[in-house]
C-alpha cells in the first residue's frame, strides 16, 4: 500500500470520527431529557441541562465556553449554539490568530428554539422567549420574548400573565408529552 493511500484512509477515519452523534454518555442531564439523532457537540462535559428539554436532530452544540440549557427548552432541528470564537482584533496573524474567546451560552427556563436558529458566543436568551426558525441571534433576548430574523429582533412579547400561569401548573409540553397528556391536533391558520 502506497504512501497516498495510507494518509487518505488516516484522513477518512478522522472524517468519520467526527461524522458520528456525540455519545449520549458523554453527557450530564437531567431529567426527561430527550436528544434527537445527529446531535453534536464539542466539550459535552461543560453542558449543563436541567429537566424536560427536547434537542432535535443534527444541533450543533460547540460549547467550549460553557453552555447552560434550562428546565423545559425545546430545541429544533439544525440548530448551531457557539460558545467560543477566534480573535481577530489585534491578532498576531489574518484572518485570525491561535486564540480562542470564550463566552458562555445560557438559555433560560421554557424556551422555544426553532428550527435552523444559530446562537453566537456569550448571548443569554431570557424565560419563556421564542426564537423564530433561521434566526442568527447575537443579542441577549429577554424574557418573553419572540424574536426572528438576521440579526434577531424582537416581534412582539409573550402574554406574561398567561405564561406565569401555565408554569404555575407546571404544564411543560415536555414534562406532559412524557406523562401522555399532550393533545395533538391541528388549526387552520
């Protein structure tokens, strides 16, 4: 077996390495947690997940930096949350250096991610917020918040009153999906 060939099947096994879901093992979580197919995620020690949380499949979870999911967060599917970035002001080299920025991610109790949303470095998305499917969020979002778009912004604001009283029920979609007392049914918008 020649030199090339060698090298090429070295690079197709790291290729495939990392091609794979990240263990399930390799995470610490909670309770009723449910995670999708696809999942991957760098540093899958520093997550932290509290209970009832639903990850869809193929997210990407760089969380190097520090990544905090809390009680009751439903994560769509191709979600990408980035916890560290590279320098590139006042770097020793273009486009950017050896140096890695790393700033937390937290996401905060009951809130809804949708689908294909990007999550950069050090953002904090606040209680019972709503991320539009596709949207790219640089920016703390507040609470009750629903936001959307690139850059995210806001929409409009959650019936807080309403919210508060659901949570005081402790009707969590996760939480009664697994205790099957989840009606699902359909509305003509």
């Amino acid at each position: 077996m020649n030199i090339l060939t060698k090298k090429l099947k070295v690079f197709v096994k790291k290729i495939n390495s990392w091609a794979n879901d990240t263990p399930l093992h390799s995470f610490n979580l909670g309770e009723n947690v449910v995670i999708a197919q696809g999942i991957k995620a760098t540093f899958p020690q520093k997550i932290i997940f509290g209970d009832h949380i639903y990850i869809g499949p193929n997210a990407f979870l760089s969380s190097q930096g520090g990544l905090s999911i809390s009680s009751g967060v439903v994560i769509g599917p191709g979600v990408n949350i980035y916890t560290a970035n590279h320098r590139y002001e006042g770097a020793s080299a273009i486009p950017y250096d050896g140096a890695t920025i790393l700033k937390p991610v937290q996401i905060m109790e009951n809130v809804w991610i949708g689908g294909g949303v990007t999550i950069v470095p050090g953002v904090t998305i606040g209680e019972g917020a709503i991320i539009g499917a596709g949207a790219v969020v640089t920016r703390d979002v507040p609470a009750m918040a629903v936001v959307g778009g690139n850059p995210a912004k806001i929409i409009k604001m959650r019936n807080e009153a309403e919210y508060h009283h659901l949570k005081q029920q402790q009707l969590i979609y996760m939480r009664l999906k697994r205790d099957k007392q989840i009606k699902y049914f359909y509305i003509d918008g």
